[in-house]
C-alpha cells in the first residue's frame, strides 16, 4: 500500500513518486502530474489516476517500461496518448 511519502506534492502537483510498489494508487486531491514524475519506476505495474487529475505534463512516465495498466477513476478528464 502507498504512503503518502512515497509522493512529493506540491500545491495539488505530483512532481515525484519515490515508492517501490507495484500498484500505485495516486493520492485524491493531486491535480496534475509533473514531467519525469515517475522517471525511472520501474517497479510499478499499475497506476490509478484520481478524478481531481486536470492534467499530465509531457515525459511524466518516462522510462516506467513495467506500467501494463494505467487507470483513471470515473469523472476524470480525458486525455490522449500518443505513441503507447
């Protein structure tokens, strides 16, 4: 299960996931999520959006090769993925 350490957060932006499990449940209230927020995770195999999400900043999963399933609660926005 995630701590809350596991994210640094600033005024609603995750600018850094530091945790090692492999599903990761974004915490309720997180806005938007950083470039390189996740760069480098390679242990997380899931990641669950909450519907506070506005936005995902370019290279915000940069190289996270294990991410199989990307999640995002009902009520989110809607965004686009290019390239997987």
């Amino acid at each position: 299960m995630n701590s809350i350490n596991d994210f640094e957060i600033k005024d609603g932006a995750l600018i850094k996931y530091k945790g090692k499990d492999e599903y990761v449940e974004v915490p309720t209230g997180v806005t938007s999520v950083e470039s390189f927020a996740f760069k480098g995770c390679d242990t997380a195999r899931s990641i669950k959006l909450p519907k506070s999400l506005k936005k995902i900043e370019p290279f915000a999963l940069s190289d996270c090769d294990s991410i199989e399933k990307l999640q995002v609660e009902n009520g989110c926005y809607e965004f686009y993925s290019e390239g997987n």
